[in-house]
C-alpha cells in the first residue's frame, strides 16, 4: 500500500501541496476568499457572466418547472426540453448540424474518444493540450503520440508513422496554461491529407474569440465543415456549467448511441441549460462584454511589456506571468494574494517542469485601475526574485 503520508509531506516540502480556498459568495471582479476581499484575477468567467441577474432569473424559473435534479440520464427519462432547446442553440450558434450536451468538459473529452477509438487505433495530441484530452486517449485503449507543441511538421511525422487504424488528432484551440492558439489551418490540413479525423477543445475560445463569441473557428475563419469535431464548455465564460460536443448527425446519434460519459450518469439539471441558453442568448445580443474583454488584455500586455514581465505570447484572455521556479512561484502568489491580489499559481503537473507561472486571467469587468495595480505588484514581485 502506497504511503499517502509521505506523498503528502513530499508534496509539501516541494511547494505541490494544493489547498482548496473558500469561497463566500459569487464569482465577480472582486470575490471573497477566505474571508478576505480580493481582486480576481483567475476564474474563466471572463465575461462575468457566472453572476449575472438574467442567467440567475432563468436558473430559477427552470427550477421552479422541472424542479431541481434531472432525476436521470437523457436515455431515460432526463432529457428535458431545456436541454434540447439549448442544443439545437449551440449547433446553430457554432454553425453544426447537431450538438450533444455533456454534464462537464471532461466528461465530453473521454466520451468522444471512448466512443470513436479503440485499441489499436492511434490518438495525437498537442504536448500542452489539457489533461482531460490526455486521459481521454487512456480510457479509449488507443495509442497516444503526442507532437510538439503548435510544431505542425512534428505533427505530420506521427501521422506518417500511424500505419493502421483510425487517426484522432485533437488539441486545444486555445492552450489552457499557455494563453495561446493552434493553427487550425494547418491542423486541417495535415488531418485531411493523412485521413484523420480533427478534434478542437474550444473550452477558451468559446464565447470569447469570433463574431459575438462562436469562437476559435469564426476567429481564424475556418468553415466548420473542416472540423469534424467541436467540443466547448459552458463553465467558462458562459458562467454556468457543463459542455458540448458538435459535429454531423451521424457523429452526434454514434455518442448518443455508444459514448458512456454520456450513457451512464445523470442529465445535468434542466436550470443549468436554462441559464446556458440565457448566456448564449446575451451573447448574440450584446457583444460589449467581448470587446471589453479585449480591451482588458491589450491593455494588461501594453503594460506588462512596459514592466518588462516575462509573459508567453497570448492574444487571450489567460496571460501567464513566466516564473520557473515551482515554489518562488507559490510564494509571489501568496504574497500578490496579502495585496488583495488572487493569481493562481501554475505548477508541475499542470505545466512541465521549471515552468511554473502565474496564470492571469482577465475580465471584461476589470478596470484600468484594476489592471495596473496587479502589473505594479508583479514588477515588484520580479525584482525582489
Ligand atoms: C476546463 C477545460 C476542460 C474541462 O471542462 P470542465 O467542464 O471544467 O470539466 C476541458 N478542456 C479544456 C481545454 C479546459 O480548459
């Protein structure tokens, strides 16, 4: 039996312990954190959405109709209209023929690929994708390769080496810890010319990137037709919880038919497609929250260069703060956290080793003043260290 004692001690001495903050209240621009009022620079509620009086009215009025919990899956009985309707929004919105709801993103991410690959078949995956698509490729028996990261020509050379079997190729369209986005073009056309199938994880893209938010694909002006398979989440900036898969009719009917994330577990509560349609709906008709969004990251990059801060190259709304160092990164964020400032700190095995950081995550409700006191307590911080 595995000594969990001297693994925890382990992971504290190395700066890897992970402590769980409390939370009193709702996502916002300022939360309260274990008690203490702090600006919030790490949740994916990038459009403040989580929080919103529309979404909670429409939580409570689908609450008040189907009650609280779905009661069970969508193959037996759980499949309420809400979440139909929600579905048949999202294939519109992202410009699919159907869409499939999953109860969480990582849910979506081992279904898809339970569902298409078994042993024998191979999985390519970007190096930095998330680890819901890394665990994905374990529980469907398939081999895994993995390219380097946003390096195309490496991605070809595995593809060459698939010899037998089906190909899924699947990445981030937008890196979770890096901020940074795939070249869907490129992907497309390595995919098309080795017959493979394309799997994008737009959980960053979604709602953020694009006209009024369709995402990465409207963003790099891909025809959704060039990628066969589309998965994005509602937790992040659409503030409530939950993902979807998008794809043809026959993809979408071959989950329903054989992907046990969603087979065997209980529909997500009808109040949560509710409140997902009120947020694709604020979407569509109020693009400000993006352009505020984007007027936030320009304007933390502007000053964050002029602070001389080692950011990676990000265009989105995650911009990584590059620290190395595992518990000096620890150590800034607790000590940005005594200013009132909340960054996570990233460590191994979230990111790979030496490449600790601190992910910012900006909102579209962040004010100037908001973003120059954290580039101020950052320039601090790195001069210290
Ligand atoms: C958050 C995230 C997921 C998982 O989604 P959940 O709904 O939180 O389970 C999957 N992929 C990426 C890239 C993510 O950032």
């Amino acid at each position: 039996m595995k000594n969990l004692r001297q693994d925890l001690q382990q992971r504290e001495q190395q700066g890897l312990y992970r402590n769980r903050m409390l939370l009193q209240g709702p996502q916002g621009r300022e939360i309260i954190l274990n008690g203490q009022k702090v600006l919030n620079f790490c949740s994916n509620d990038y459009l403040g959405l989580a929080n919103h009086p529309e979404l909670t009215t429409a939580f409570i009025e689908a609450t008040q109709h189907y009650g609280v919990g779905s009661g069970s899956a969508h193959l037996v009985n759980g499949h309420t209209k809400a979440h139909h309707a929600l579905e048949e929004e999202l294939a519109d919105f992202c410009g699919y023929p159907r869409a499939l709801l999953f109860s969480t993103g990582y849910m979506a991410n081992l279904g898809i690929a339970q569902s298409l690959l078994s042993k024998g078949d191979t999985m390519i995956e970007d190096r930095l994708n998330h680890a819901s698509l890394i665990d994905a490729a374990s529980i469907s028996h398939a081999h895994l390769m993995r390219y380097l990261h946003k390096d195309y020509d490496s991605l070809r050379k595995k593809l060459m080496r698939c010899e037998s079997g089906e190909k899924l190729v699947s990445s981030d369209a937008v890196f979770s810890m890096d901020g940074d986005e795939a070249d869907i073009a490129s992907m497309i056309n390595h995919c098309q010319a080795h017959d493979a199938l394309l799997m994008l994880d737009d959980a960053h893209g979604f709602g953020v990137l694009g006209k009024d938010g369709r995402g990465s694909l409207s963003h790099q002006h891909i025809a959704s037709s060039d990628v066969p398979i589309y998965m994005a989440t509602l937790g992040k900036s659409l503030g409530t919880a939950g993902a979807f898969i998008a794809g043809s009719e026959e993809l979408i009917e071959y989950l329903i038919q054989t992907a046990r994330c969603y087979i065997y577990t209980t529909a997500m509560p009808a109040a949560i497609a509710a409140a997902s349609s009120t947020s694709l709906k604020l979407l569509k008709q109020e693009n400000w929250r993006q352009q505020a969004l984007h007027k936030n990251i320009d304007y933390f990059k502007l000053l964050a260069a002029q602070a001389e801060l080692n950011l990676l190259k990000s265009n989105t709304a995650i911009q990584p703060v590059m620290i190395g160092d595992t518990k000096t990164a620890a150590d800034i964020s607790q000590q940005l956290l005594n200013k009132g400032l909340h960054v996570a700190a990233i460590r191994p095995p979230t990111v790979p080793e030496n490449t600790a950081r601190l992910r910012v995550t900006l909102r579209a409700d962040h004010s100037r003043q908001d973003i120059e006191q954290l580039v101020e307590a950052l320039s601090q911080k790195e001069s210290v260290n």
